[in-house]
C-alpha cells in the first residue's frame, strides 16, 4: 500500500465506527415521546375540562361560588386593612403631633362642613 491510499482506508474505518440509528431506537424514541406526551395531558387533567364543559350547570354553579368565595375574601381583607388604618390614624392623634394632628383636624372639620351641608 501507498502512503496515498492510507488516509483513505483510515477514514472509511471511522465512518463504520459510528452508531447507525436504526428503527429500533426510532421506534423507541416515539415511544418515550408519546409517553411523555400522555402524561404532560394526564397533568393538566384536560379530561376533567372537557368533561367540565359538557356539563353547563355545573360549570356555571363552580363559577358562582368561586365568584361568591372571592367577594368574600375581598370584603374581610378590606375590613383588616381599613381597621389597620383607622387603628393607625387613632394611635397618631392620640399622639398629639403637630403635622399629623393638623392633617387628621382638617379632615374632621371637612367631614362636619359636609355633613352640615343640607345637600337634599
């Protein structure tokens, strides 16, 4: 042999060295993504939805309790939040100071003004 058909030889040696894909391995990968695929929508429970839209009654009868829930939760922590700061604002005119009792007097006195005011 020639020094001119070595390189030649070599490289036909490393094509053969490399895994050929068969369809096994294909077959097996379909396999690993459909299964993948079958569980990401086991998860996001697409049956229960479908089933859910099926069925009007109940779906409206979720939401209006849902909503229900909501209004509630809305209202409580308003009450918190709204005793919290008029909690906050007695502390501080109970303190006596100067710039923030000047600002809670002028809120009174405007809130008398308006109730003073016969609007009807």
């Amino acid at each position: 042999m020639s020094k001119q058909d070595q390189p030649a030889a070599s490289t036909t040696a490393v094509s053969n060295a490399e895994p050929v894909d068969t369809s096994h391995d294909k077959i097996e990968q379909l396999h690993t993504l459909t299964s993948r695929i079958a569980n990401e929508l086991e998860r996001s429970r697409i049956a229960q939805y479908t089933e859910l839209l099926n069925r009007p009654w109940k779906l409206i009868w979720l939401n209006l309790l849902s909503g229900s829930a909501r209004g509630v939760g809305i209202a409580i922590g308003f009450t918190f939040f709204a005793a919290t700061i008029i909690y906050v604002l007695q502390v501080l005119g109970a303190l006596n100071l100067p710039i923030v009792g000047d600002y809670i007097a002028d809120i009174v006195r405007i809130v008398q003004r308006q109730l003073d005011m016969n609007t009807y």
